[in-house]
C-alpha cells in the first residue's frame, strides 16, 4: 500500500482528487486492515469453500468472496452479532477495532489475518486555501502534513497491536493465513466486479 500511494499511481490519484475536489492530499493516514473471523480456523483460501459469512453490501466485497469459494451474505451490521449467535452465518469480516467494539470475541473464535481489504484516507486543503499562502508557508504545512503523518502510522501501529492483545485476552485465537493464496485467487474477482473505467487503474496495482 505504501508502495503504491508514494509511487506513480498514488501521484495519479491525488491529482484526479485535486482536478475533481479541489482539495490538495498533503498526508495520508493508512487505516487498519479487515480480517476475517469466524468459528473454525481458516489457514489458507481453500478453508472459506462453503463458508457462510456477513460482508458489507458493497459488489466489489461479494465479489470477492464469491470468488474465493465463500458464501457472502449481504447484513446491516446490527444484525451480525445475533446471527452469529444462533448460526445464520459463521464467520465475518472487519477491522480488528470494529471485532472489539461490536463484541465479535463472544461468538466467535478465530481471527484470521487475511487482511484483504487495506484502505487510507488523505489529510487534505481546499486548493485555494493553499495557494494563498506564500512559498514559506506552503513548505511548514508540507512538512507539518508529513510529520503527521509519520506520528499517525505510529499510533495506528500500537493501536493495533493492543488490539490483538485485548482480543487474545478475551479469548480469541490470531490464525496465520496465507494470503498470497487468497490474493492470487481473488484477482479474477476484483477485476470483474469492478466498472470499466476503474479497471485500468486496477491493472497498473497489480503491475505494481
């Protein structure tokens, strides 16, 4: 992810925000990945055939699991607990704060690190704002922006490795996935669910 948001198609994507938002990235802030829990430890792609599991209803996540063998069932997130209660489903997916927050160590066992879904979200100025400051002033909001930026992966990663720590102690067990075999079958997934005019973009990812 760091890779591609500091290298040519990062530089692509700030661009295309300034020209359609008008506002400037200056940093960006990498979110914590989504994993997979569920019931019965899932080790590699193979383990989530048949798997029946809760995804937000976004076509490019039931696309995703279709195509690795799963059984994604589209759920507004306050159903998820109950249903993992009484066994609708078996297994679902989100970041490590959300599995705490929404009380997922009750009803479920396993964390698996699948982490297929890693997403950031950009400190940003309206363009005019910005080019009323003088050169000075462009540089200390820059190097500010940056600074920030560094601080926040930081704090991102600590927060997440208490996050673990928390879950492990309520009981839940961090299963190694392979996600490389996740990756290389999910890839057909992605490209098909995805609009035409994204899909050039997807492509020079995976070129990446």
């Amino acid at each position: 992810m760091d890779k591609v948001v500091n290298g040519p198609l990062g530089d692509e994507i700030k661009k295309e925000i300034t020209e359609g938002a008008k506002v400037i990235p200056l940093a960006y802030f990498a979110r914590g990945p989504r994993n997979l829990t569920s019931k019965t430890p899932v080790k590699s792609v193979s383990d989530v055939k048949g798997l029946k599991m809760r995804v937000p209803n976004v076509p490019v996540f039931m696309q995703f699991w279709r195509g690795v063998g799963a059984q994604p069932t589209p759920m507004a997130f306050g159903e998820v607990f109950t249903s993992l209660q009484t066994g609708v489903i078996d297994a679902q997916e989100n970041p490590l704060a959300l599995i705490k927050s929404a009380s997922f160590f009750e009803v479920q066992k396993y964390v698996n690190r699948t982490e297929h879904v890693r997403s950031w979200i950009y400190l940003a100025i309206g363009e005019k704002s910005f080019n009323k400051l003088n050169a000075e002033q462009k540089k200390a909001v820059q190097e500010a922006a940056q600074r920030a930026q560094v601080y926040e992966r930081t704090l991102m990663l600590a927060d997440e490795k208490k996050l673990e720590a928390e879950l492990k102690a309520k009981g839940m067990i961090f299963v190694e996935t392979d996600r490389a075999s996740f990756a290389k079958k999910a890839k057909e997934a992605v490209l098909a669910a995805a609009k035409e005019e994204i899909k050039p973009t997807i492509q020079k990812l995976y070129a990446d």
